[in-house]
C-alpha cells in the first residue's frame, strides 16, 4: 500500500466513521423530537387538575453523604420541603470523617432509634439508625465507610419503607414538584421499573432556601460548555433512546426505581466507577432475559439542577470518570448485546455506545491528528484539510443548535433570546478546543479502566472549585 | 504535497458538501429558534391577558350569587382554550353553589356550543378540554358524542370522558366503565378509585358486584379493590364471600386489605399459616384491625416469621391491639427467645413512642 492509498483510505474512514456518527445522532434528533412533542402535549394535558389527581406512590428518598458537612443541611432542609403526599428521607452516612453526622443531630433532633434493619443487600456494618423527633419521616443510617456511593445506597434500599425509592445527591437541586412529575411513569404504566429526570446545570442560577429561585446561564465558558452539553445528552439523547425502550442511563444525580426490581438484580454494584449506568443495564439484561415486560423511561421536564465543575481539574476528574463508568458498565453487561433477547437496546443502543461514545474519542483524537500530521507535512492539500475540519465542527454545531431548538420548544428555561444565542456561540466555540480536550480525557479514562483500580467516594468526587461533586450525564 | 487521485477529490468534495450542508443546517435552525422564541412569547401574552380579563370574573361568578342579567364581555374564539383552561380548573377547585354559578356562566358564554364543536378537533388538548367542559356542564344531550371517547387510545382522554359521563349520570355511567375496567390494561388503579368514589355506592355497588360474580380470578383481582372506596355493608358481605370461596392468592390478598367483618376471623387465623408470606403478612394487618383477645397468641407467633414484612405487621397489629398497653408488649418482648422477634417490637414500640 503506498502512502497515498494509506492517506485516502483513512479518509474514507475517518469520514464514514463522523458522518455515520452524526447520522445516528440525527436519527435519534428525529425520534426524540417526536417524542417531545406527544410528552408536551400530555404535560399540557396535565395542568388540568382532574386528569391527574393525587394517587402518588410514597416514595423513600435515599440521600448517601460523604462528608458532606457543607451542604448536608441545606439538603435535607430542601427535600423536607417537596410537595409530594407521602415519602420519607433516608439520609445515609458513609462513615464521613468530617462533621456530618453531627451536623444532622444536631440540626433535626436526631435521636438512636432500634431499627430491626433488613440486610437484603449486603453492605458495610451499620452503627446505628436515627430518627427525627421533629420530622417523623426522615431517618439517617450511620454505617462504616464501604468504599463509595453504591454501598451507602445499598445501606439506604435496605432501610427503605416505601415501593420506589429515588437516589439523589447532596448538592443535587431539585424543584418542588420533581417527585410529583417523576412519579407519573409509574402510575401510567405498571410495567415501569426506572425513571429518569432532566439533569440541568445550577451554575449561574439563583438558590434560595434549597431551590432554584431564578435560572440563568453562567459567565464561566466551561459551565457554559456544560449547558450546551447536558441540553443535548437530556434532550434528545436520553428523550430519544427512553422513547424506544433502550435508555442506558439514568442519572445519579436523580433516578426513581421499584425498590424489589433492584433488590432482585442484586442492588447497585460496587465495582464500578459508573453504577448509575451500570445498575440501568443491568436492569435491561435481567428483566429481558427473564422475558418480563418493563419499561426505563425519562423525563424530560427539568426536576433536578446540579453543579458543574467550573475548572479544568474538577472538569477533567469528572469526565476520566464518566469513561470508567462507561467502559466498566459496557464490559460487565456485554451479554445484553449478545442475548438472543437484546431487542432494541441491546441490539442497537448498546453497540451504538460501544462504537461512538466508547470508541468515539479514539477516532476523534485519531482522525485529528491524522488530519493535522497529513497537512503539515503536505500530504493533505489546504482545501482538503478545510473540507475535514469544516464537517467536523459544522455536524458538532448542527447536533448542538437541534438541542436548542428542542430548548425552545419546549421547557424554555432560558426564556431570553439572547441566552439561546449565548449559547449558540458556545455551541461553535465548544469545537475549537473544549471538545478535543474532552476527548483526550474520556482517552485517560480508557487507559485508566485498562489498568484499574476500584473506585473510592475520594476519587468518585470532582474537585470542582464549588467543592460539589457532579453525576454522569 | 501529494497528487490527489479522483476517489480522494469525490472524498474532499463529500466532506464539503456534508460540512456546509450541517452549518447551513444550523443556521437554519438558529433561525428557528428565533421565531419559536417569538412565536412563544406571544402565546405567553394572549393567554395572559385572557387570565387578566377572565379571572376576576370567574372568581366573582363563584363568590357572589348568579345574577342573569350580568353583563359579560365578549368571549371570543380565539380566547376560547385559555379560558376553557381556566374555568375547568376553577371547576375542579370548588364545589356546591359555586360549580352551579360557573355554570351558568358558561351557559350565558354558550360555551356548550363551542365545546361541542371543540369534541371534533383533532388536537388532543383541545378534545380533552371539551370533553371535560360538557361533563362539568352535566349536559344529558352530548352523551352519544362523549360515550366513544371511553375507548379513546389516548389514556388521559378515555379517564377524562369516564369522569365527564359519572358527572352526567352516574348510573347510566358506571355499567359502561366496569367492563372496560377489565379490558384496559393503561386505566391506573387509583384514578379509577376516585372516579368510583365519585359516582358514589348506590351506582357503583351493584354493578362490581356482577362484574365479580362473573369474573375470572384475574378479573376479579383487578375490581376488588375498588370496594375499598365503597364503605357499607353490601361492600363488606361480598368481601367476605370472595374470602370463603376464593383460592386465588391476587383476590385473596385485595381481599384481606379490606375485611372489616368480625364473622371472617376463623378463616383470617388460617391464613396466617398460608404458605404465601404476602398473605400472611396481610392476614397479620387485618387481625390488628378486627383482631379479639384469642388472636394475640397468633399474632406473637407471627413475630417470628422467616419474612421481615410479616414480623413487622405482626408487630404493629399487637401494639394496635387495645388490650396491648406498653407495659404487656415489653413483657412480650422480654418473653421472646428468638432475636428476631424481640428486634422488630423493639422497633415497633420505638416507633409508638415518637408517633
């Protein structure tokens, strides 16, 4: 093969792999777009009161905290608040060295309560279960630390009285009705074992007693960065893959599950960087092989804010992290792909992620720099590195600018026109860096699960400069 | 620089096409969201302004007492959803003399008319806002046009037009949702228990009743636990019936969530040995609930069931018990050899001292 067959046969490679990529992409644009619009037109539906009147399930909120001391509180102060008829507050203590479990006596007046407490998961030892005296309905689990968040949720689901719990993080924002709204799933459907909600970004917004008072976007370009991002992982990457039954992710920031559901696939699993998404496929290979009909759904409404990491580092920790997750989640549900009942997710969704979100930053780096190497030494003509770079930018901001639009018309949290254009120009100036560096992380993280060692809750947590940690979008 | 043969040129020329074709694609939708962002804002504004001219007197209609000759500004069409929105939630909000106001109000709008028009739309928005309108305006003569609507694919739509015709006659109503109760899958529990309750014990009871007299067992599971939400005597005896002739574990268990009568207890005590923890756990509930003195002894043995869901309604159930004071309950726990037993009193007494 000479050198110009080589350079032409990349070409083709190269090429094929984008534009196939984007085509995918767009694909899954066309099949959330329309389930946007039938999600819309129900939710207007359901502001009229008589359609759907409270006949909630009573939710357990699991709360894991690992010294959490600075927001702790805080969290638990906002969660008292929700409007939702019956659910209960499960905060569970990690063996935080810092004052955490102090702070939460002191704060709600706990006091040591003699629970007959159910191991049906196994965990690290219990010290002891307190109640509230002032807040019947919340309780803290105080147990030994056991590695990461996946234990202490564990602890939580075992102590939990109600048939759905939903998992949440300690800095995680949530609105009044998020429960109300990510309950309805299961109430439409009997088959539903999983929800997720719309994760979006607190940077920028106003909170106010535990909740997002006035939303806006940040002045910091990589929360900015963020906010076109998680626009388009929520909006028609989770909207799109959800409508088809093949959802392979449900946040951590905030998911609801049936409690025996996950008690029967063995709860969340404590070898993995990513256990959300992890436990998620793990729940498609179980109830597909069993032949059981189910149903892992999203919503699309904006229930739940986090904050993003506004520096390199934290941004770097967390984007390392996420690509374990990925390659550990993949790697230990292969079977899903090869089961004779894969169905749409195991047949479609799982290879997609194995060969674009997976593989992605590979090809990407590689066909940049392949790119970059044929220019410089003149075997790539000027118009021929032009044409490459132009369609791989412009398909980058195409993909972008269809989340705004979604945006728009959907929840329209940035109302203003010139937010949508703010972050329009981020969705152009995001290709000229951000997302190659983006790319060369999720590499380290690859080589990081190659050579790995077993997540902790030290390494699971950004370093952001808020000091909060972020979930997987 | 390398001579570029004609398969690379058609390479460069695909990527040009396809990188201007995506920019050009985002430019295109940029500009849609500008006329989205426009677009929304003058519908935010139309609804408002209806708000503002139409709240003070629905509010008004509600609060003071109907006067005929009240002079209403002109509703007009293009107003017509908003304002439908806006009166359906009023109607939702209030009962008694106000509902019968609003009412009115909409007659005088001739609001009947237009709704009936809207039950022709093809939006299923504006549908169900019709259809939900001629409920609350009780209208006898729409029956025909709301009645196909119960099969309505879209969920919301079909429970919209169920609670439209029990608002207009429970009655004629009730026959028509029970068997469809049984043929949709999507009608959710707990909705259907309002709507029930709504129509009330005199439309409701008679017609479960044959449907359960008739039913297969799954069937008979899925309309059992509406009796739940009809209080009284009919509701009870046919409770009991199921109980005594019933083996299947679904009919059972809806069963014991709701038996009240003291003549079921000799049958209540069997199956507290019933090889399904479920029942038993329930089984547990209800004799906590109609248990007498004799049943303690059943009670206490269930605190050491393999099942933490058993042990812990077993527990509950004697602490409820009114015989049971705190001091009989610690002599309980203090008597039990196995830890399990003692745990979970432990717990259910901890409970009752911070209730």
């Amino acid at each position: 093969m000479t050198l110009q067959d080589f350079i032409i046969s990349a070409q083709w490679v190269f090429l094929a792999y984008f534009i196939s990529l984007n085509l995918g992409y767009l694909m899954l644009n066309l099949v959330a777009m329309s389930a946007l619009r039938r999600y819309l037109a129900e939710r207007s539906i359901t502001s009229l009161p008589a359609v759907y009147s409270s006949f909630e399930l009573p939710i357990s909120i699991l709360l894991p905290a690992y010294n959490e001391a600075s927001v702790i509180s805080q969290s638990v102060r906002a969660l008292l608040q929700l409007e939702y008829p019956e659910f209960e507050i499960v905060v569970i203590n990690d063996g935080s060295t810092d004052k955490t479990m102090q702070l939460l006596i002191d704060e709600f007046s706990l006091k040591y309560f003699p629970e007959a407490y159910r191991a049906r998961l196994p965990t690290a030892p219990i010290r002891g279960v307190y109640r509230s005296t002032v807040y019947p309905n919340l309780r803290v689990i105080d147990k030994k630390n056991g590695g990461g968040k996946s234990d202490a949720i564990n602890a939580g689901i075992n102590d939990a009285r109600y048939p759905l719990f939903c998992v949440i993080d300690a800095d995680s924002i949530l609105q009044r009705d998020s429960l109300t709204r990510v309950v309805q799933p299961f109430l439409e459907d009997k088959t539903t074992v999983a929800v997720g909600g719309t994760v979006r970004i607190a940077n920028g917004c106003t909170v106010n007693d535990g909740f997002i008072e006035k939303v806006d976007l940040p002045q910091n370009a990589l929360a900015l960065f963020q906010i076109v991002e998680y626009l388009r992982a929520f909006l028609f990457g989770r909207l799109g893959w959800a409508s088809l039954n093949a959802l392979m992710n449900i946040s951590g920031a905030f998911g609801l599950f049936r409690k025996e559901v996950v008690i029967a696939v063995g709860g969340f699993n404590t070898d993995t960087w990513g256990e959300d998404m992890e436990l998620t496929l793990r729940l498609h290979r179980y109830l597909r092989e069993k032949g059981q009909p189910y149903r892992i759904t999203f919503v699309a409404d904006p229930i739940c804010w986090t904050e993003a990491p506004e520096d390199l580092r934290g941004l770097a920790n967390q984007r390392i992290r996420w690509q374990r997750g990925l390659a550990e989640s993949l790697v230990m549900n292969y079977k899903l792909m090869t089961s004779g009942r894969g169905g749409v997710v195991g047949w479609f969704a799982f290879p997609f992620h194995v060969i674009f979100e997976f593989l992605g930053p590979v090809v990407e780096i590689t066909g940049l720099a392949f790119i970059i190497i044929a220019y410089w030494f003149g075997w790539l003509s000027l118009e021929s590195f032009a044409a490459f770079m132009l369609v791989a930018i412009g398909m980058g901001i195409l993909l972008s600018t269809s989340a705004l639009v979604f945006e728009a018309m959907s929840f329209r949290v940035y109302p203003r026109l010139f937010q949508s254009f703010r972050l329009f120009l981020m969705s152009i100036a995001e290709n000229l860096g951000y997302r190659q560096l983006n790319s060369i992380w999720r590499i380290i993280g690859m080589i990081g699960w190659a050579f790995g060692t077993q997540p902790t809750w030290g390494e699971m947590r950004a370093s952001s400069k808020l000091g909060k940690k972020a979930r997987s979008v | 620089m390398l001579a570029l043969s004609t398969n690379s040129d058609f390479v460069v020329q695909l990527a040009w096409w396809a990188g201007k074709a995506a920019a050009i694609g985002a430019v295109l939708l940029l500009i849609c969201v500008f006329l989205l962002h426009v677009r929304q804002r003058s519908v935010d504004r139309h609804r408002k302004n209806v708000i503002v001219k139409w709240r003070p007197i629905l509010t008004e209609t509600i609060l003071r007492s109907w006067d005929e000759t009240i002079r209403l500004p002109r509703l007009h069409s293009d107003d017509m959803e908003a304002f439908l929105h806006e009166w359906n939630v009023f109607h939702d909000s209030i009962t008694g003399e106000g509902s019968i106001h609003l009412n009115k109000l909409a007659r005088k709008l001739k609001i009947d008319r237009a709704a009936r028009r809207m039950l022709r739309d093809k939006r299923v928005y504006t549908k169900l806002l019709a259809v939900a309108t001629l409920g609350h305006l009780k209208d006898q003569t729409c029956w025909e046009l709301l009645e196909p609507e119960l099969d309505a694919d879209n969920l919301p739509l079909s429970l919209v037009a169920a609670r439209a015709l029990v608002q207009i006659d429970a009655t004629r109503a009730v026959p028509l949702i029970i068997p469809r109760i049984l043929e949709r899958d999507d009608w959710p529990p707990g909705r259907l228990g309002s709507l029930l309750q709504e129509a009330g014990p005199g439309a409701v009871v008679d017609s479960l009743r044959s449907a359960i007299s008739s039913g297969t067992p799954e069937g008979i599971g899925k309309l059992v636990i509406f009796l739940d939400a009809m209080p009284g005597p009919e509701a009870d005896e046919i409770i009991s019936q199921l109980l005594r002739d019933s083996d299947d574990g679904r009919v059972i268990a809806s069963c014991l969530n709701m038996v009240k009568n003291p003549a079921d207890l000799p049958l209540l005590r069997q199956l507290t040995c019933h090889h399904f923890w479920h029942i038993r756990m329930l089984s547990a509930k209800a004799l906590g609930r109609i248990g007498k003195k004799e049943d303690t002894d059943q009670l206490i043995r269930l605190l050491t069931d393999s099942q933490w869901w058993v042990r812990y309604r077993a527990a509950q159930a004697l602490a409820r018990l009114p015989w049971i004071s705190q001091q009989i309950l610690e002599r309980i726990q203090s008597e039990q050899t196995d830890g399990f037993a003692a745990d979970i009193l432990e717990q259910v007494m901890a409970e009752g001292e911070y209730a």
